[in-house]
C-alpha cells in the first residue's frame, strides 16, 4: 500500500520495489551560473533534509555541469539520495553508453545511478540501448534504466522488445496547462504498471504555459486552500489515481524557501471540487495530440 506521499517503483528481477516520494528535484539549468553555485548545493542538500530524496539531472544540463553541482551536493550523503541521470540519444550505443553513464558517474562522484533514461528517442537502435543498459546494469553501474520524451507508440516498440519490459519509467513534460499525455500514454503506463515522472510541472514550459501560475482558478483555489499557485500545481500532477499516487513531480528549486514550499506540498490534497474546477477551466485534451517536449 502506497503512503499518502509516496510513489512505488514495482519490483524488477534484480531490485526489490522502492518507494519514492512524489516530488523530487530538478536540476535543470543548475550549473549555468543562473544562481550562485553555492545556494543550488545548498537547495539540493536541504531538499533531501525535508525528504526530497530524488534527485534527476542529465549530461546535457549544462554540458554536465549540473550533475558537477549534484556531485558536490551529495558528498558523503550518496545514500540518502535516489540518483537518476540521463543520456543523449546520440550516446545511447551498445559502447558509448557505457562511455557516457561512467561520465557522468565521475561528474556525480559516485559508483553507480539508481536510475538511468534514454532522454528522448534517436536514431540509434533500441535493442542496442536496451543492451548497453543491461550491460551497465550487470556491472553495478546502474540499479534501474527508463526512458523520457516516449509517446505511446514509441513506448509499444519499447516494451515489444526483449527486455523492454523491465522499463521502470518514462519522464515526460507534464503539467495542469499541458495534458496531453493524459489521452493515451498515461493510460498506457498505468495499465502496464508504469509511474511517470513530470518534468516542468510548473508550467516552466509546453502548452498553456503562459502566466499558468497567474491562473485566476488556480489562484482562487491557492487562497481557499492557503498555499502558493505553485504548491496548487504540484498537488494537481502528484494527485491520487484511483487512490494511489503514480506520477513523481521534479520541479527545480535553487532556494530553500523554494525547496521547502515544493516539499509542502506533498502534503496538500486538493478536494473534489477544486480538481472539477481546475479540469473545466484546463481540460485534457479529447484527441491525441503531439507530445510536449522541451
């Protein structure tokens, strides 16, 4: 039975189920000088004090430099964290897959990724990412492997592969103005036992973005509720399915007033009626329609 904040990744043949809490934290455009090095390491230790556990970054986020920032951020604390990183497509080969997951193990200062995505689809064959990712696995390097950016049929040519199944998930954007995902790829996903991970899910980007936080339904719903526009928007991407929760939300906070509102917010149930709002006022989509990448 999940707890009321927590998202369980299912049992794979050589890793037991985990429970992961429904908003971890992003590292998007950490490492770029946008804030003092020193606040993002900062936010990312704190973040893991208030239960924020898992942390995703990339090889592309600032040429590496964000996983340099999360290195540091977790040095001798590499047990608290559930690591994930992300590979260009262009580096996911049966041989420069390895070369990229021990690239960024070194920038991360660490053995191994609990966790690590093709971050979107490429041209390079997926059985040949699938057995590199195995490979990887099968030398300790990485515990779990999954994908981001996979609409639906891209995720059906996944799983149809010999292995594909052991996918443990997909991260995709993800937000109350961006619901794309909501027609067919998250049912998809939760039929095949799948948790998502949202990426953006404060409406930084795809559809809708614009001035979402701004939203009078979404600010109505803030004020009788008592939290911020931001925590309203967490607590609708992480909300309950059939009551259990089943998407991860990795919004990106550089401040620990920012790290402490999105952990808030695991806490925040919104009732019946402001989720009937906020689907009237923002509606899924009811046709298939292209998937929002960033």
């Amino acid at each position: 039975m999940l707890s009321s904040t927590g998202v369980t990744l299912p049992a794979t043949a050589h890793e037991p189920a985990i429970e992961l809490p429904a908003i971890g934290q992003g590292t998007w455009y950490m490492g770029e000088g946008l804030a003092p090095r020193s606040d993002e390491i900062r936010a990312l230790q704190h973040g893991l004090a208030m239960g924020l556990t898992l942390i995703d970054t990339a090889e592309m986020y600032a040429d590496g430099g964000a996983e340099e920032v999360v290195g540091e951020a977790l040095a001798g604390r590499r047990d608290e964290a559930f690591l994930v990183s992300k590979v260009y497509p262009w580096n996911a080969g049966r041989d420069s897959a390895i070369a990229a997951c021990e690239a960024s193990l070194k920038r991360l200062r660490t053995d191994h990724l609990d966790l690590y995505l093709l971050h979107w689809p490429g041209s390079i064959p997926l059985d040949e990412t699938l057995e590199a990712f195995e490979r990887l696995r099968e030398a300790g390097k990485i515990r779990r492997f999954g994908v981001s950016n996979f609409d639906i049929d891209e995720m059906r040519a996944l799983h149809a592969l010999p292995g594909g199944e052991a996918c443990a998930v997909n991260q995709v954007l993800y937000h109350l103005g961006s619901r794309g995902i909501e027609h067919s790829l998250l049912p998809w996903q939760r039929e095949h036992g799948m948790p998502t991970m949202a990426y953006c899910p404060l409406a930084q980007a795809g559809g809708l973005r614009e001035d979402l936080l701004g939203h009078p339904e979404v600010l109505g719903i803030a004020a009788r509720h008592g939290i911020t526009p931001a925590q309203v928007l967490l607590a609708w991407a992480i909300r309950p399915h059939d009551g259990r929760r089943d998407v991860i939300a990795i919004p990106k906070a550089a401040r620990v007033d920012h790290v402490e509102q999105n952990a808030a917010a695991l806490h925040v149930r919104l009732d019946d009626d402001a989720l009937a709002r906020l689907d009237a006022a923002l509606p899924a989509p009811d046709r298939k329609v292209p998937l929002d990448i960033v």
